[in-house]
C-alpha cells in the first residue's frame, strides 16, 4: 500500500471522530445557549444575555443614529440595557429636548445614553436608579432638573405611576430584550436628517427679532394655548413638595449604592417663561435644588442669559419644515403650537446649550 493510499485509510478511520467533534461544537455554542435563553430562569438569563446582546447591539446600531434618536422622547429609556451607557442623562422632557446628543458623543469619552420621560419626578428618578441596578452602573449621572418636578400637580401620581409602569416594561429580561432589538431596526432618527434639519432651519430661527419676539409673546399670551397656560400657572404658584428633602437622601444613597458621580444642573427655561415666575417660587425651588449638594458632584443653576440662549431658541420646537415664519413678522397673536415652546428648547438651542453646559459638567 502506498503512502497516499495509506493516510487516506487513516483520516477515512478519523472521520466519525471529527464529525462527533463538529457536532459538539455546534452544541456547545449555537443549541446550548438558545436552550438557556430559552428555558433557564430569567435571573440566570439576565447578566449573561445582556453581556451578549449589548456587545453586538453597539456594533449593529450606528452611534451617530443612535445619538440623534436619543431626542426621540423615551427611545433612550427602551434602550439603555442594550447601550449599557457610561454617561447617563435623565429626567424629563427637558432633557432629550436640551442636549444635542451629537455634540455630547463628539466631546465627552465615553458612551452616551439614558432615560429621559415626560412628566419625570423625583420619585421617577427613585425608581429608575432601581432599575439600573441591574445594569454596570454609569460613571457619571447627569439629572437634568425643571422646577415642575417639585410642584404637586393634580396629575402628578398617575404620571409617576406611569413612569414606573414604563420602567417596568424595560427591566432587562427576554421581552425587553426583543423589542429593544426590534425597534432598533429602524431609529427614530438618522444623523443625516438631524443635520439636514439643523443646517435648514438654523438662518431663520437666528434671523428672529428678539425684541420682536418678546413683544409678539406678550401679545400672545391669550391666544397661544401653552403661554396662557404657564401664564395662569404661575399667577398662582404652585405648591411645592414637603418631601423633598426625604427623596432626595433616598436618590442620594441609591447614587452611592451604584458608585456613580452626579450632576444635576437646572435645564433652563425660555426668557419669556422666567420672567413669569415669582421670586418666591424660583427662591424655593433654588433651596430644593441645594439640597442635591449632600451627594452632587456639582449642582449648576443657570438661567437662559448665561448659555446665550434667547426666545428664538424656543420657537419652531420641531423645526416642522412647513411652518410660515412670516407670523414672526406679522403681529399677530401667535396660534399656532409649532411656533412657539416656552420650556422646550430647539434644536438649534440645544446644540448652543450643550456646547456651554458641558464646559461645566466636568465628564472628563
């Protein structure tokens, strides 16, 4: 026999050797893990799939998609298991409409994320640092604050339980898990279009009159639903909460369970906005605010003068591409909701704010 004929004969006899062998792999790391996704109980699935997931999810998501989407409302709070983020933004709608994610993902190490929800309270925020408990904690905590969070509001224990409800529903386990995955199929927005809206809509909101456009909120205050809202708000100041003080020893003891340093820093309001508020109301609001230097890093209170911001930094919210910005000029009553925010900035005032506040927020 030769020697060819004879290796053949010998690897022929290994073959059944070598296809146990590739059958075990194949079990080992395909069928073994899926079985253990699939029946093991959720604690045991939790930390091992998470691991898993979020290290394929930051390879799959764009950063720059997934940084624009982040001023899509409460995308950051479904998502935020996947991310795993190391610089954490929260609070309310304040913030996804404050920071322009971008800029802070171009400028500070590490990655960007958080939870942000409309109507936040300070018993939201309890809730939330619950939650990431079951996550590696973040280095830094930003809580980004608004006055409203520490008004007792007709609404506000349904829009707490409302939050915890939405907190519950992205604690990682399997369900949270696929539907993170699913919607990060198709994000809320692209860097593209963030940008493309920015570079449209930047000349004309810095084109608008301040003075004109104070004068033209004035003479809004009726027509313009959300001013004659805050207007009749804050001619009756509202009252502020007893409990503070407890909530935040609570949120302070959480901070420090989780080892993270905290920020908190005032997300400021529109001109027009803060000229209506008593100085008894912001005076309050300022001690409660203090109260946070027990376990901040920082506490930063800024009003809008400091940042550069005006009330055109207000207007057009949305950029809506469709909106006349002729009413600016035609001193009329503004009725259109898209015209003006008082408490939200714009895109365009987001990218001014975040460039000031991170010289302050000292995430390095």
């Amino acid at each position: 026999m030769t020697q060819a004929n004879t290796e053949r004969v010998q690897m022929k006899g290994r073959a059944p050797g070598y296809a146990l062998l590739y059958v075990l792999v194949v079990v080992l790391f395909a069928f073994v893990p899926a079985a253990f996704y699939r029946f093991a109980p959720e604690p045991m699935v939790s930390p091992l799939v998470s691991f898993a997931a979020s290290q394929i999810y930051r390879h799959t998501v764009r950063e720059a998609d997934y940084l624009a989407s982040l001023r899509a409302g409460e995308f950051g709070c479904r998502t935020m298991f996947l991310r795993r983020p190391e610089v954490f933004f929260t609070g309310d709608s304040h913030n996804y409409a404050a920071w322009s994610f971008p800029d802070a993902g171009r400028n500070v190490p590490g990655r960007i994320g958080g939870c942000m929800m409309g109507g936040f309270y300070l018993e939201s925020f309890v809730a939330l640092l619950d939650a990431m408990r079951l996550n590696p904690p973040p280095r830094h905590v930003v809580f980004g604050s608004s006055p409203r969070m520490f008004w007792i509001a007709p609404d506000k224990d349904e829009q707490v339980r409302a939050n915890i409800k939405a907190l519950d529903a992205v604690v990682f386990n399997r369900r949270s898990l696929q539907g993170a995955w699913k919607e990060s199929q198709s994000l809320p927005n692209s860097a593209e279009t963030f940008a493309a809206a920015l570079g449209a809509e930047r000349g004309r909101i810095d084109a608008l009159s301040e003075p004109a456009l104070a004068e033209l909120l004035s003479a809004s205050r009726e027509s313009l639903l959300t001013l004659r809202l805050w207007t009749a708000r804050l001619r009756e100041p509202p009252m502020t909460m007893g409990a503070t003080a407890q909530l935040v020893r609570t949120i302070c003891v959480k901070i420090r369970e989780l080892g993270s340093s905290l920020t908190l820093i005032h997300i400021p309001e529109s001109p027009f906005l803060e000229a209506l508020y008593p100085a008894s109301l912001w005076d309050d609001y300022i001690a409660k605010l203090n109260l946070f230097r027990e376990c901040a890093a920082d506490v930063i209170v800024e009003r809008t003068k400091h940042y550069g911001l005006g009330n055109r930094h207000f207007a057009n919210r949305e950029f809506v591409r469709t909106l006349d910005y002729g009413v600016y000029a035609r001193k009329e009553p503004l009725t259109d909701a898209h015209t003006f925010d008082p408490d939200h900035l714009n895109r365009l005032g987001s990218v001014v704010f975040t460039e000031a506040a991170l010289a302050r927020l000292k995430l390095k």
